[in-house]
C-alpha cells in the first residue's frame, strides 16, 4: 500500500488546529473520561472530555429554553447528552425497538425517540448519572454507538429498499462490513462504557459484533491512523433508482450494479457534503465525484483506501476545510484517484450505467418481491413520542409486541414495518391507525419536508428548524392548495444552521436558519438530489419567505412542463441559476 504523499497534497505550514492535538493525547480516544464520570460538580465534561466523548456517539448538550432562567438562578446549563446508535442500513429487530423505548421512558428527559436521517435513532437528554447506564443497556440489546460521531467514518447508510429484498439484502451486508471495517479498533468504548467486557451477541440483531481488535485490545488503528481522520466523514450504500440516501451529502458511495438479478459490484463516487459557513466563501456544498465500478472483492480494500488517502492528505489546520471534498478540490481529481488505486492495489473499471429517478420513502404499503408486505410510516421530524392526540411512541411499541419482522429506519426520518405476512397485514395497519402512525391528512408536500433538530437542544442552532417546519408547512400547504396543485410537493427541508444535518443544500426549496425567526432562502436543487441550490435572498422573516414561496408557486401551476418538479422549473425558467460547478460558483450572484 502506498503511503507516499503526492507533493501536490502538501499543505501550507500552519498550526494544526486543537482539535489534532486532543486526538494524539487522548490515549486513542479514552482522555480521563472515566474519571469524569465521577465529577459530580458539573453534568457536562471537563476539557478534552468535551470533545472526545463525541467518538463514542456522544454530544453535550443543554436545553437553551431555560439556559438564562439557571443563569439568574446562578445554576450551570441544565447538560445532559445526546446519543446517538451504530445502526449500519438502518436495520432493527421488533425486541431490540422495544428496549430503546423502555430506555427512552426511563431514562431520559424528553422521553422520545429521535429518528435521524443519518438512518439510525438518538436519544435526547440523557443526563450524566444514567450516560454508562444507556451504553450498557444498548450492548444488552446487541448495540452500540461508537464512532457515530467525532472524525472517523460516520453510521453507514443503506437505500431501504422493501420491494427488491434479494438486492436490498446483499447491499444491507455490505453496509454492514464496511461499517465494521472502517471502525475504530481502540478498546476504549468497552473499557469505558462496559467495564472493559465483550460486547454481547445478541442473535438477529441485524448489527455485527464489534471487530476482534476492539475485543482483544490491540490499539492500533490500521485504517484511521493514530489521530483519526481530520474531520468526520460520511458512507453510504445506495440502490439505483431510488436516492433516499442523498448520496451527494457523503463522501464515500456505493453505488449498486445489478446484473442478472444479483449484485455485480458497485460506481464509486467520492467527496460529496453540504456543510457551509455563513459568509465564508472558502466553504462550499458539492456533489460526489464518480472514480469508477469496482467488484465485490474490491470493496472493503477502496473504502479503506479512500478513507486513508483522506486521513494522509487532508486538511488537520482548517476544519472547515478538512472535509474531503476540499482535499480532492486541492489536489485535482486525477491525483486523488490514482493513489487510492494505488492503495487498494487495483484500477477503477468505467463507471457502469446507472440513473437515478426518485428519492424520499414510499410512505404506505407496498409489496415486495418475496411477496411480503412493508409498510412505511410518515414521521414528522421522525421525532418518536406520544402527545394528546398521537400517541406515536405507545403505538410503535404495541406494533413491535406482534411484529415478527424487522423495522427499517429510513434515511428521511421515517419508518418501515418490514416483512409482513398476509395474515397480518390488517392487525399491523389498525395499530398503526389507532395510534396516529397512520393519518389520512398528511400531504404529499409534509412527506417530503425534512427539518434537524435545531432548538432547544442543538448548540448550533441559530433558528428553530423541527419546531419551526409542522406549521410552516400548514402554511405551505395553504399555498399548493391556492394553486391548485395539492396533488404535488416540493422537496423542501429546513436547516437550523449552514452545518448541513437536515440536508437543505440537496432540496428544491431549502432554509437555513440564521438568527432567531430569520433565514437565508435556497433555491434551484432538484427532485432527484443530483443539484445544489443556490441563495436568493438572505436573513428573511417566515412572512418574507411565504410571499415568495406564493408567487413562485403560482408561476409553477401556470407555466410548468409535464412532470416538471419546482427546481427544474425555477431554473429552466431563470427564478434561479444553477450552480453548475459548486467550488467556483456556489458563492456568485
């Protein structure tokens, strides 16, 4: 394996950021963040243990509602955690769902369950005293969190694909592999969280056992080096047609090829993200580039590969140029190409012919190809808890007392009851309508709106998002029904902050939050997710943004082609321009 740095990869000689010197003097990732446990002077982390515990799926939070009520109180923030599971293709078995929500109801402050579009479910508010408590339960129930978040390779998504169950299959082990492969091998999780044991093996898990090197305690990280990668990155496994994943957001996919029936191999695509920085044109979105097709014996040797070239040349000064796009950006394509060939010791083939047609979930029933039924549950926010009249959370549990399938959490923050028999199709569907799983009146236009977390508990957040989007959309609907166009959507998604979590730099209509109750408006994205939008008009009130939205509306109901969603109309029609190349012209009027 080549490990020689192209001398068109050098970087300027400038510090490194802080961040590199908290990995190389964490002892692969422990710190003192045992010690720390025991701190009952604070419920947050002290030091390094702030940042380190996000390796192990982990961020500190508080909620910001009542942050200036306990500062006249002279209280700390009320910290707590939020963690997030491994869940590799978003797979989980009925018995495991019922133990992540014993947990939520016990142990939590929200009592909730958050589904994430990185296709895997967090708890919210988990405060210090019960943090090795959740770690411990989830490895009961055959779970864990590690490298969730930090800078190592992300949870690993895989299209939910119900209807071609051979295919979705085989794509859901290689998600799985590559998730174990890229893994870190430090023991620090278990030493930490499970008292040094072996994490239990729970049989039909859906989720592989950690790795031996974690097990036996070999520290070295053969993949992601001794001080991680420089910034998180992002896998996926994806199924053509069907972009439910977003593939464009992440900068590693795999990109399925079928060939009679079974999967032949899979195109390659590198150096995807949407993350910005408000007002630094140094920072920019961009779609994943393609490398070419490799075969299934190349796989794990080319996600090691790129992973590696990254961790090797990219960017450990400015974190905000540390993703890999901007390293593949640095150094030309060709370059970046050439060493992870040469690293995974074979050559990319062409890029096999692939297209993709439609995204978000196929909410409702459908059948599959071995004649079984799933359903998809539409959930908003995929935020998982019982109110007055939706006891969504008490519902989801009832259905995983009789379901003898799996459920599928999607990467658009909802859920498939996956593998039901004809004979239990009508039980699964009365539950799921006496608890409000299922409701006549969502539109298409709300199944197809996205928001993140945002406010009360995202540090980040500079405007509501998930609190922000189910009125929004009210009105939004208000709007498609003046036009006439009920019947349709737009793909639109709501950002509390330019940090890129709910995906709005890939919608035909995307808002990212920039003060309390204000928001620079994106346009021109398509329904695919092949194209970034572009600003039209920045720090707007939800006022400004709906008159725009009304006439942008109506001129789609009169002046659109046959099938021609929102995006491809406002640039056909010049409401926007493309942005063609992201580095150069994402930032220009």
């Amino acid at each position: 394996m080549s490990t020689t740095a192209d001398p068109r990869a050098k970087l300027p000689d400038t510090p490194l950021a802080d961040n590199e010197r908290l990995k190389g003097q964490s002892r692969h990732l422990r710190g003192t963040i045992a010690e720390d446990l025991n701190d009952g002077l604070t419920g947050g982390f002290n030091g390094d243990n702030f940042q380190l515990i996000r390796f192990h799926g982990m961020y500190e939070q508080d909620n910001r509602d009542i942050r200036a009520e306990r500062n006249e109180q002279k209280l700390e923030g009320l910290k707590n955690v939020m963690i997030r599971c491994r869940l590799p293709g978003g797979v989980i078995t009925p018995k495991q769902w019922l133990g992540i929500d014993e947990f939520a109801d016990s142990h939590t402050l929200y009592n909730s369950i958050r589904l994430t579009n990185r296709q895997t479910f967090q708890y919210h508010g988990v405060l210090k005293p019960d943090i090795k408590a959740v770690h411990q339960w989830l490895n009961k129930l055959g779970l864990d969190t590690i490298a969730t978040a930090g800078d190592v390779n992300r949870n690993v998504l895989c299209t939910s694909n119900p209807i071609e169950s051979g295919l979705h299959k085989e794509a859901h082990e290689w998600a799985k592999k590559i998730s174990e492969h890229l893994l870190p091998k430090t023991r620090a999780y278990a030493e930490i969280w499970l008292d040094g044991e072996k994490v239990e093996s729970t049989e039909n898990t859906g989720n592989a056992p950690l790795p031996e090197a974690v097990k036996s305690g070999d520290a070295a990280e053969p993949v992601l080096g001794g001080n991680y990668l420089p910034r998180k990155f992002k896998t996926t496994v994806v199924i053509p047609p069907h972009n439910d994943v977003d593939l464009h957001a992440n900068d590693l996919n795999f990109v399925a090829i079928e060939e009679n029936g079974r999967l032949a191999g899979f195109n390659v695509l590198v150096g995807g993200g949407l993350s910005i920085e408000h007002g630094n044109h140094k920072t920019y979105p961009n779609t994943a580039r393609e490398f070419g097709f490799i075969g299934l014996d190349k796989v794990l040797d080319c996600a090691a590969a790129v992973v590696s070239v990254q961790r090797d040349w990219g960017n450990r000064s400015d974190r905000k140029n540390a993703k890999t796009r901007y390293t593949i950006e640095r150094v030309g394509l060709d370059v970046f190409v050439e060493e992870v060939e040469n690293r995974m010791g074979a050559k990319f083939q062409p890029i096999r012919p692939y297209e993709f047609t439609t995204r978000g979930d196929r909410i409702g029933w459908v059948q599959g190809e071995d004649k079984k039924w799933h359903l998809t549950l539409f959930i908003e926010n995929g935020r998982i808890t019982d109110t007055l009249n939706r006891p969504l959370k008490t519902g989801m549990r009832e259905i995983a007392k009789i379901h003898k399938g799996d459920f599928r959490l999607t990467a658009n923050q909802n859920l498939i009851v996956a593998g039901v028999s004809a004979r239990d199709k009508a039980k699964i569907e009365a539950l799921a309508r006496e608890y409000g799983l299922i409701s006549d009146g969502v539109t298409r236009q709300r199944e197809n709106s996205m928001a993140c977390v945002a406010l009360p508990t995202c540090p980040l957040a500079m405007a509501e998002a998930e609190r922000f989007l189910p009125a929004f959309i009210d009105h939004v609907d208000g709007l498609m029904a003046k036009h006439g166009l009920s019947e349709e959507h737009i793909v639109l998604r709501v950002n509390g902050c330019p940090n890129g979590c709910g995906r709005t730099m890939l919608s035909e209509v995307g808002l990212v939050g920039k003060a309390v109750g204000r928001y620079n408006l994106y346009a021109g994205g398509n329904r695919e997710g092949t194209r970034i939008p572009r600003l039209f008009k920045e720090n707007i009130t939800e006022p400004e943004i709906l008159q725009i939205l009304d006439d942008w509306i109506g001129a789609w109901a009169k002046g659109r082609l046959k099938d021609e969603g929102f995006g491809d109309f406002a640039v056909r029609t010049g409401m926007v321009k493309p942005v063609l190349d992201a580095p150069r012209d994402f930032w220009s009027a």
